[in-house]
C-alpha cells in the first residue's frame, strides 16, 4: 500500500515541473536617482536591452577628445610661459645696453634718463625708428632724387600694416605710440607662439606642438617680438593664412596672405604658399575655387605699390628708394658666401659675418629636419621663398630675424628632435628608468638647445642695442 501510494504521488513521466509562482516585486524607497523597472517583472517576451555597441565609441571618442584637449591646454600653457622667460632674456639684454648709457652719462656729467625711455629707445631702434616715422607722420608726398637713408622720406621703403595696427591700438591704448608698439607686439608675439603651435598640432601632435612653440619662442631671432617690427604681425597673418589653406578656407586664406603681403616685402612668400596649395586641389580634387586664394593674395603688395606711388607722384616710388636710400641690389647669395668665408679666416673681425654664419648653420640643421619630417608642400614652398628672398640681397643676408618668419621649419625641427623614450623595458625598474630618462641625451641636448637660444636673445638685443651689427 505504501509503494502504491508513493507511486500515485508521482509526477507523469513527462511532464514538466511547475515552476513557483513569482514573488511580488519588492518596495523600494523614492531617492533621488531615477527610477528603474526591476528585470523580474520585465514581459518574458521583452529580453533585457543590451547596450549599443555605437554608444561605446562615441563614449571612447568623447574620452580621446578630452584627454588630447587637456594636451593641448598644457601644450599652450607650455608655450605661453617659454615666451614669457624669452620676453624677459630681451628685457635683460636692454637693461644691460641701459645701464651702460646711464654709467657714461654720470661719467660724462650728463643729464641721465629715466630705465623706461633708455629701455623703449633700446627696443625702438632700427627698422623701429622708420615704423614710428610712419606712425606719427605717414608717407611722404615726394621724395628727392638721390635720397639716402638720412632723409625722412626713406621711410616709404617700409610696408603699411604695422604702423596702421600702431596707430589704431595707439588711439585707445595710453602711454603713447611708442609703448602701444612695444606693447602691440607683445600681444601679437604670443598670438603668433599659440598659432605656429596650433600649425604643429594639425600636422603632429600636442607634444610636438609645445616644443614647437617653446623653440619658436626662445630662438634669437624672435627679439624681434619684443622690437617695434613687422615681424609679429607678419606671423600672425601668414600662420593664419597656412592654417586655412589647410582646411581648403579659400577666401579666407587668401584674405589673409593679402594681409602678409602689405605687412614685410618677404610676405610675397605667402603667394607661393596659396599657389602650390591651389595647384594640388585643383589636381586632386578639381576644386578650382582653390584660385580665390592665389588671385586675392598678392594684393596687399600690389595695393601698397599702387598707394605709394599716388602719394609720390612717381611710378616705381618703392623700388627707387630701396635702391638709393638701402643700396637693396642683388648677389643670389655671394654676400652669403663672402660673410662666411671672411668669418672663417678672421673669427673675430666682424659681428655682421659670425651672425651669418651661426643663421646659416641653424638654417641648414632646420632645413634638413625638413627633409626628414616631409612638411606640406605650401608650407616648404613658403619657406623656400622667405629663404631665398633672405640670401639674394647684397646687402643684408642671412640673419636670425629672417629664420625666424620661415616659422614652418621650427616645426619640423621640433619633430624631428629625438625624444626620450620609458619603459621599452618591462624588466627593469621605473626608477631606473625614469633617472636614465631625465639623463639621456635626447632629453638634455634639448636643454642645451634652449638654454642656448636664450643666452642668444639676451646677447643679440644688447648687441642691437649698442649698434654693433645690422639686425
């Protein structure tokens, strides 16, 4: 009787077990997040969603974006402050020239001037005198036959842009219109470090950038951020116009190459850049929109022609005073060479030759990082033509101010500059590596090349100062 009623209380053979009723969902608290459905009481028929394989992506990019935009802020913040201690090696380098006037004066019994105006003259003088003429009383409306480069009138020889920048921020700027120079081209200078980094960037990468933009600042010819030239204006507007070639901004970099060619007579260089850049859209991509760039970007040379010879009232008013008042012929690189080869044999006769000389041997070290880090070809065609255009005259050759506006190049040399590398070990220990990292070579010729930079602004800017040589 048991067996069969044990064996009445089992189950068919086939048939499944019931499953349990489900419990009741438990009560859950209001908080302050929002409120989810428990996956127990979900349909059976609605599975669980799973998460979408386009939201990790763009989770993963958004992630990549903000890590290379923090990069770049440090970059920035990098390349602000290297400007900053180069401002202040060029401040240096004029307080040295200051002090002296000031110890001759007391020798002398002299009247002595106050450190601002020995600074400012320091920082005003050369191309800077002609600027400030152009400032304070525009071009000429005639100009002598025979002029040399003690006539005021001399002054028509210099481009327009700078000097109209002046007198604009002059007029809402106070102090006068010698520290709205100076302080003008404080402000472009740091515009321009931040442009030729954000160039290296679109190329490279945020490290190549902030040593692009630490290099750009320190090297010797950039005292000419702190001097009342066109140089900084210059930069701001040709980085701009490469920045917008090459993004395929047509009018806009073409807007911008007119404005670098009524800024230095080099700025012609630009045009090439618009050119080449045309040229490979337009094989590329038959995108002959590409030419607004090439038609708009030789007229603010043109424009400043046309300007100067209506105020003269002659044709060819530009070419005739650069020919008498500045002796600009052309030697296609013979004075180059001649400078150079007077250096060798006497080391110590002439500033002018030992400057040529240490120009064209960082001009070589920076073209040949060229070569190795292929640049875009606009932006080798640029600065083929500021180098060419700084050995053919015969009079002033190579100089570091005019390395410095073929900014393209600090790029590449930034690139180029091997870097130290950690943890191509996974044996050895961090400590050890990162000693041997802060020791390798790659790490302090780096320092050395700065530090170097440096000690060449400070001694360039009192050598201008004291009229030792032709910057």
């Amino acid at each position: 009787m048991t067996d069969t009623l044990d064996e009445s209380i089992l189950p068919p053979p086939d048939k499944p077990e019931p499953l349990p009723a489900p419990l009741p969902a438990p009560v859950v608290e209001a908080t302050s997040e929002p409120e989810r459905t428990p996956a127990a009481v979900l349909p059976a028929s609605a599975p669980t969603p799973a998460p979408s394989p386009d939201a990790n992506v763009t989770t993963t990019d958004e992630i990549v974006l903000d890590i290379e935009q923090l990069r770049w802020r440090r970059a920035v913040t990098v390349g602000l402050l290297a400007y900053l201690v180069s401002r202040l090696c060029v401040l240096g380098g004029a307080i040295i020239r200051a002090s002296q006037v000031t110890i001759d004066a007391r020798e002398d019994g002299e009247a002595e001037k106050g450190a601002v105006e020995l600074i400012s003259q320091v920082l005003t003088s050369w191309d800077g005198r002609w600027y400030l003429e152009l400032v304070r009383n525009g071009y000429p409306d005639g100009i002598p036959a025979n002029i040399t480069y003690e006539q005021t009138e001399a002054r028509a020889a210099f481009f327009p842009m700078y000097p109209g920048a002046v007198r604009v921020f002059d007029s809402v700027f106070p102090g006068g219109d010698t520290i709205a120079a100076l302080f003008l081209n404080f402000l472009l200078g740091g515009v321009a470090v931040v442009l030729v980094g954000l160039l290296a960037r679109r190329i490279f990468s945020s490290s190549v950038a902030a040593r692009t933009m630490v290099l750009f600042a320190v090297f010797p010819g950039s005292f000419v951020l702190s001097f009342a030239y066109s140089e900084a204006l210059f930069v701001v507007f040709a980085a701009s116009c490469l920045l917008l070639l090459y993004d395929e901004q047509w009018l806009l970099a073409g807007l911008a190459a007119a404005l670098a060619t009524a800024t230095r007579p080099n700025g012609i260089a630009i045009v090439f850049a618009c050119l080449v850049a045309s040229a490979i859209a337009i094989k590329t991509k038959r995108e002959w929109s590409s030419l607004l760039a090439v038609l708009i970007a030789p007229l603010g040379f043109v424009g400043f022609q046309l300007y100067v010879d209506d105020v003269a009232g002659e044709r060819g008013a530009w070419f005739r005073v650069q020919t008498e008042a500045w002796s600009e012929g052309t030697s296609f690189g013979a004075t180059a060479v001649e400078n150079t080869l007077s250096f060798l044999t006497s080391p110590f006769d002439s500033t002018a030759d030992a400057l040529t000389v240490l120009s064209l041997g960082a001009l070589a070290l920076m073209v040949f990082a060229a070569y190795k880090k292929r640049l875009p070809l606009p932006w080798i065609a640029f600065s083929a033509v500021i180098i060419a255009l700084m050995l053919i005259p015969e009079t002033v050759t190579a100089r570091p101010r005019f390395v410095f506006t073929a900014f393209p190049l600090f790029i590449a040399v930034a690139a180029w500059w091997p870097q130290p590398g950690r943890g191509s070990d996974p044996t050895s220990d961090s400590e050890v590596d990162a000693g041997d990292d802060a020791l390798s070579w790659e790490r302090q010729s780096w320092n050395f090349v700065v530090i170097a930079c440096g000690a060449g602004l400070a001694i360039l800017t009192n050598l201008y100062g004291v009229f030792g040589a032709i910057p």
